[in-house]
C-alpha cells in the first residue's frame, strides 16, 4: 500500500525517482474504496492445493480481496472430486456477463500439447477474449502465459531439449516498473515447463515488455503496455514440496527426469527441498494487486474494459 504525504513535501519527488509509491493527499480524498473482485480459472490437475497456494499469496494484502472460483463448461476434471467443483466453483458461462477487477489463469500440464489440440482450447480462447473486455488486469502462470501470448500476438513457443525444471535465478531488467517495485536486482523462483518463447520474437511486438529474466529460463515476467496482461512464466506460487512431488511423479511414470536444479540441499533429493521463492512471490502477487488492479481499477465495476476494443 502507498504512504499518504503532503502534496508539496520535498521527499514525494525523490521517492517516487525511487519507484516508491507515495500517495498526495489530494489524491487520496478522491479515492473511493471497495472489496476487490478477483476470478481465478483453475486448470492444474491438483485444483485444491492450487487453490491454497494462489490464496495465501492473496491474502497477503491488506486490501479485501472477494474471490470466485471458475471452471471450464464442458472439461471433466480427473483428479478433483466433481462434489468440490459443484459446491466452490460456478461455469464460466454463469459469470461471462460479469466484469472482475483482476483474474488469474493458472498452469496447466499441457507443455507438449500443441494449443489448438487441447480440448478446451476454444473455450479457453473465449475466456481470453472475454477478459480484455471485462477484467482490469489478467495474471497468467506458466503453461496460461505462453498460451494468452499465443492467442493475442501469435507468438508460438518452441519445444526445449529437456525439461525446465527446478529453482532459478532471475534478473530485473526493468526496475522502474511498477510490478517489480522492491525486487532484488536478482532473486529465485521455480519453473516446470517444456517449452519457452525466444526472446527475439519477444522484441517484434512493441506492447510487450520483459521485466524479469535470465538465460537459463529465458523470459519470466512479462507485461503489456498498460498492465492489462500480466505474462508469468515461472510459478512463484509453488510450495515447498511441489517439485519434489512433480520429479516423483516422473520418476514413477519412466521417464527418468532430471534432478530439478537448485531446488535440493547440495542437489540431492535425500536431503530434502529448501523454499527459497517465497518472499518474491509474496511481493510479485502484492504488487500486481496494488499496482495492476486496485490503483488501476475502477470504483464502478461496469467501466470496467472501457476505452479497450472489443
């Protein structure tokens, strides 16, 4: 949240050279406040425990954040009981005439599926298209940030030699930028994919900004323009063991995965993970509610997409 000062206090102008929000009294009399409304579309398998950790990372705020769950129309979850769905969930069909302050798009375990072969990809489209008409800001993880660049700027992604997975450094390359105000210039965070998007197909399209990124995992934070799109190609929103349990499962399946780099004491899975990640993803899920959503919204939730082409 910023600090409110007197408009005319010497210490405004050199904090905000900083990039630390401050806040004129003058602008502060004219804020209207309200619970934002933020709409989270689930498509990892295990939808419960994405559901805790995309909440803690929310409720991280001292802003009043009202949360609606949203599922796909006509996808069948394999691995979260239909019961959980029906009784926290409501069909994007039933919210589409609503508008949202922000929205998260989660991961899906899709890295090798070309988009146009996933079976909800036209519904997902939809939903995309929706979004720039009825939501502030959009936040999308992972396997969803690669998808909504492909859907808006065409940008396909390219299969890795071997999987991306394990704990990485990232480096801050727009540090002026609101959502990575009070980043280390480096910092760590987990990445689980297949698949990344070069950096010089980033560059032909003069909306999309890099704010964060490293060579080992190519671009992690992206923006467009106005900070409607929100581009994650990590997931900051990992927990402890999350890694552990996907390298596990790989394991189990045959395909004889790499040990996830960094992720390990000493790199050995028998002495057991470390989180390191989780101030950043605090800060990352903080900044684009404060930043992107609640200081970019507006008071009447029917302006919302207005002045955006439809």
């Amino acid at each position: 949240m910023p600090i409110k000062v007197i408009d005319q206090l010497p210490a405004v102008e050199a904090l905000s050279a900083e990039n630390v929000f401050v806040i004129t009294e003058s602008r502060a009399r004219t804020q209207d406040i309200r619970p934002l409304r933020i709409a989270i579309l689930n498509l990892m398998p295990n939808k419960v425990a994405t559901e805790i950790q995309l909440l803690r990372l929310l409720a991280n705020s001292p802003l009043q954040v009202d949360i609606e769950l949203i599922r796909l129309d006509n996808h069948v979850s394999k691995h979260t009981p239909e019961s959980h769905l029906n009784c926290f969930y409501r069909y994007f069909s039933d919210v589409q005439q609503q508008n949202y302050d922000g929205l998260i798009i989660t991961g899906a375990p899709l890295g090798l599926v070309d988009y146009e072969d996933v079976s909800y990809w036209p519904q997902l489209s939809e939903i995309l298209a929706w979004a720039d008409r009825h939501v502030t800001s959009t936040l999308f993880l992972c396997w969803a940030a690669h998808a909504a660049l492909y859907y808006y700027y065409g940008l396909q992604r390219e299969i890795r030699g071997e999987k991306l997975s394990g704990v990485y450094w990232q480096n801050v390359v727009q540090p002026l930028c609101p959502l990575v105000r009070g980043f280390d210039d480096s910092f760590l965070v987990p990445h689980s994919r297949y698949a990344q998007v070069p950096k010089q197909k980033y560059q032909q399209h003069p909306d999309i900004h890099v704010l964060a990124e490293a060579d080992a995992t190519g671009a992690y934070l992206l923006q467009n323009s106005s900070g409607s799109r929100i581009f994650v190609t990590g997931h900051p929103e990992y927990d402890l063991t999350t890694l552990n349990d996907e390298y596990q499962r790989d394991l189990a399946a045959g395909l004889n995965p790499k040990v996830p780099e960094n992720y390990f004491r000493d790199n050995d899975p028998n002495k057991g993970p470390m989180k390191l990640w989780q101030s950043h993803a605090f800060l990352l899920f903080s900044n684009w509610l404060n930043y992107y959503v609640y200081q970019a919204t507006p008071f009447d939730l029917a302006r919302v997409g207005e002045g955006r082409e439809a």
